[in-house]
C-alpha cells in the first residue's frame, strides 16, 4: 500500500501571505487554457476568420471565464453539497483556499461569462463555445492535482492487494483506497482532453465540439465516481439511489450534450462569413 505524502497545502510562505498550492493549480489551468487557445485559433473555423478572431479576444474570455469559474464553482459547492453548513457560517463562502469547489457550478459561471462576452462583442454563442471547450480539461486535471495535495476527495475503500491503493490519513483511518483524485486527473483530464482536442481539429458544426465536452466530461465523471468516496453528509443519497450527488449531476449533463449534439446535426452549416456585428465588435 502507498500512503499519501500528507504534503504541506502551503506553498510559498512570505510573511503573513501564504501562497497555496490549491491557488497555485488554478493559476497553472489558466495559463494552460491561454496557451491551448492561442493555438487553437489556428483551427477551423477560427483560422477563417482573421481579423475576427485574435489574442486578444482570448484574453478578454479567459478573465471573464476566470471569474465565471471562482464565482460559480465556489457557489455551486455551497448551493450542491453543503446548503445548511454555509447557511450556518456564511462567511467560509469566501475560503476558497480551503478547497469546496464543484465543477458543475463553475460549468454554469463559465457559460454565463461567455454567453456575456458573446453578446457584447457579437460573436455567435456556440461558435464562442467551441472555441471554449477543447482548452479547458487540461486545467480540471490541474485542479486534480491541488486535490490530491491537499489530500481531498479520496477515494473508496479498495483491495490492500491494488497496487496504487493508497492510505489518506486525512480521512481518520487508515484504510487503503483508490486515489480517485488520479483517476479524475487522467479521466477528465487527459483523456477527454486528447479526445476533444482531436474532435475539434476538424471543422464541426457549430454547438458539437461543445457537446461533445459535455457527453464526454459527463461520462468519464460518471464512471470515476464509482471509485469516489461520496461526502459523509451526502452518504444517504448514496445509500437510497446507489448514485452519488456528482453522478446525478452528470446525467442532466450527458443528456444535454446528446441533445446539443442532435439539434446542431440538423441545423445547416453555419456560414463562415460572420454577421456585420461581428466585424464592427472586432
């Protein structure tokens, strides 16, 4: 059996500023997304479109998107999976340091800000989207990271005869279990993120590649959480459903994505010409 490091959540102590290794991964997300999406605008239909499409409509997106992901991630963890404790001590809202951040909230904070930066730069919603979606697994799997730092999410109980199996002694005994916070990083991460970047090379019609995002992220979700142990207070769900909260979240997802997917393959090809608005805005 491993044991997990028990590594110190503090990075970088200066004083009384303490830089923590859960910020440190956030930061590293966002410089990932900036660096996939400047290469991403040599994609199609982007590519097309210059003039139209430049860095510094990247910057522009990944500020709204940062905080469309701090804001919904850290109210969506209070709103899905502790309502009455942050009802209680309203004020650990703003401890974003102690980690409590869901991505199914900051999902719905990053489609809001860019469904705000599309409409005031008259971009097409889901052309925006598209642009969006390949760029951004690569930082949920820097985020699996700082869980696995801060010795969070463990996994389920596994067999002592696995050998990954890990002991977390965070979580008060010493029972080997499976270190999902690796397997969400290579899940989500990695793997969705070769395979819609993959998907994305080619032109699609606009609203699949962010379909595609949303089966794919919800599929592979769905299955690590099999090997996730469910928050204790949440453990009745678990009990009473045989899913837990993160499964039940995912499954509006992947549904959604489907039906994304369905209605975009209908739709006619989207002209590569864009509208009047879009020139004035670019």
């Amino acid at each position: 059996m491993l044991i997990h490091p028990k590594i110190d959540p503090i990075a970088i102590q200066l004083g009384p500023l303490a830089v923590h290794w859960y910020g440190l991964t956030y930061l590293a997300a966002f410089g990932l997304f900036f660096f996939l999406a400047t290469r991403r605008l040599r994609h199609e239909p982007y590519a097309s479109l210059q003039g139209l499409w430049s860095r510094q409509d990247i910057e522009d997106m990944l500020f709204l998107g940062v905080v469309g992901v701090i804001l919904g991630g850290r109210l969506g963890y209070c709103l899905f999976y502790k309502p009455a404790y942050y009802a209680a001590h309203p004020l650990e809202v703003f401890f974003i340091w102690q980690g409590g951040m869901s991505f199914h909230g900051g999902m719905l904070g990053v489609i809001v800000s860019q469904w705000w930066y599309a409409r005031s730069r008259g971009k097409p919603f889901w052309q925006v989207m598209d642009f969006v979606a390949p760029c951004v697994p690569l930082g949920l799997a820097a985020g699996r990271v700082g869980n696995f730092i801060n010795g969070e999410l463990w996994g389920r109980a596994a067999d002592p005869s696995l050998p990954w199996a890990m002991v977390f002694p965070q979580s008060g005994s010493l029972i080997p279990r499976h270190p999902s916070q690796v397997y969400q990083f290579l899940l989500e991460g990695v793997l969705l993120f070769v395979l819609l970047w993959l998907y994305a090379r080619k032109e699609r019609r606009e609203a699949q590649v962010s379909a595609m995002f949303l089966v794919g992220y919800g599929v592979f979700r769905f299955i690590a959480e099999f090997f996730r142990e469910p928050d204790a207070h949440l453990l009745w769900l678990k009990d009473q459903t045989g899913l837990s909260m993160g499964q039940w979240l995912c499954v509006p997802m992947v549904l959604a994505g489907i039906a994304l997917w369905l209605w975009a393959q209908r739709r006619s090809p989207a002209a590569r010409e864009p509208d009047t608005q879009s020139r004035r805005a670019a």
